[in-house]
C-alpha cells in the first residue's frame, strides 16, 4: 500500500502496476526526474488533482493485483 508520503519512484518500483492509474489521469510522474524526489502527494497534487483520491484508487489497483 502507498500513502501520500511515499516517494513516486520508489512505490512505482515496488507496485508497477499503478502506473495504470498514472496514464488514466495524464500524469507523466513516472518519467519524471522530479519523481525520485517527490511524494505521491505532492506530484498528484501539483496536477491539481485530489491526491487522497488518486491514492485510493492507486491502493485499490494495488489490491486487485495482489
């Protein structure tokens, strides 16, 4: 599971799987050098999305998959 603190780079590493949620709501964090340094909540929020949103359904897919 991810959480807002989590580092963008790193839950993409551990949960490939949510780069599925990325593309759905255009976001390009994955490839982004800002993405080893950023947390989920941060690089969604900067997007201006509802990063606890995101992240639920990050949380679900990582549920699903598991």
């Amino acid at each position: 599971m991810v959480t807002r603190d989590s580092n963008i780079l790193e839950a993409v590493q551990q949960y490939p799987v949510i780069a599925q949620v990325f593309q759905r709501y255009g976001l390009g964090c994955i490839g982004c050098m800002v993405a080893s340094g950023e947390t989920l909540g941060e690089g969604i929020s900067a997007h201006g999305l509802n990063a606890d949103i995101v992240i639920s359904e990050i949380n679900e897919i990582i549920k699903k998959d598991a």
